[in-house]
C-alpha cells in the first residue's frame, strides 16, 4: 500500500469532467480518478481554504463522527473494478465503511488523514509521467493555483 498526497483537481475538456489526481508521497506514480462536480468542488474549496457560510457536506460528516466520538484514521483506495475505483473510511478499532473515492479523498483533507492506495491500484491504474512531461505537471499545479471552484459546478447543479 501507498501514501498518496493530494496534487489537485482539473476539468477535462470538452467533456467538462472533473478528474482527482493523486500522486505516491514516495514514487513515482500518479493516480487519476474521474469524479463528480460537487466532490470536485469540495476538494476544491477545501485545498483553497475556502470556509463556506455552511457546512458542506463533507463538513458535516466530520462533525458527526467527532460527535459520535470516532477517529477517522486513514482513507484507502481499495479497488478498480470495471473503471470504477472504490475506497474505504478506516475508522479507529478498525472499522471500515465503503465509499467513493472522492468522498473519502474531501473527508480526508478536512480531517487531515492519510490517503492510501492498494498496490495492486496502483499497479492497473497508476500512471508514471517521464521527466520531459514534468513540465506539464508544472503546468497543471499553475492550472490548480488560478481555478476556482465555481469551475467545477457543472450542468448538473
């Protein structure tokens, strides 16, 4: 298993849909996850350190497991089955709640806990990006630093 940080989120044109990239803390390789507008904007808003008037959703899920008294501990992305990735909210006494990715990816950045990836995820789906293309990643964190999350809300809100 990988600790996987956090490089951002980005629009795919001209389909106008969000993709969660996640990159190995020590390697090499970055994750791509296709996700839904609203997650996107979570993230978003989230990375920025935008506090919205009203608790988001993801806002509300950390204030109800701190009030019931829970830990959340890590988040894992556990499997890629059929193109859909799936993950897990890992919770003290090791209990595990299934989730999309993106959920538990916003839930994680507000807690502050560390995403995993399974290796064999990683191995199906992660993707090694060579030296000359850094530039592009490069381009991409400028693309994150200039975005805002009303960029994210699409047709469907």
């Amino acid at each position: 298993m990988s600790e996987m940080r956090v490089v951002g989120v980005r629009v795919e044109l001209p389909a106008n849909q969000p993709i969660l990239l996640l990159r190995e803390t020590d390697g090499e390789r970055y994750l791509p996850i296709w996700i839904g507008s609203v997650e996107a904007t979570a993230i978003a808003l989230e990375q920025q350190g935008v506090r919205p008037a009203r608790p988001l959703t993801h806002d509300l899920l950390k204030d109800i497991i701190g009030a019931l008294g829970r830990e959340l501990q890590q988040v894992v992305i556990t499997d890629l089955s059929e193109g859909t990735f799936f993950a897990e909210l890992v919770f003290d006494g090791d209990v595990r709640v299934s989730a999309r990715p993106s959920d538990s990816v916003a839930l994680a950045l507000r807690v502050g806990v560390p995403i995993h990836a399974e290796d064999s995820v990683l191995e199906e789906a992660g993707l090694i990006i060579p030296d000359e293309q850094e530039d592009e990643v490069e381009k991409f964190r400028e693309f994150l630093d200039s975005v805002s999350p009303e960029d994210f809300r699409g047709a469907d809100t």
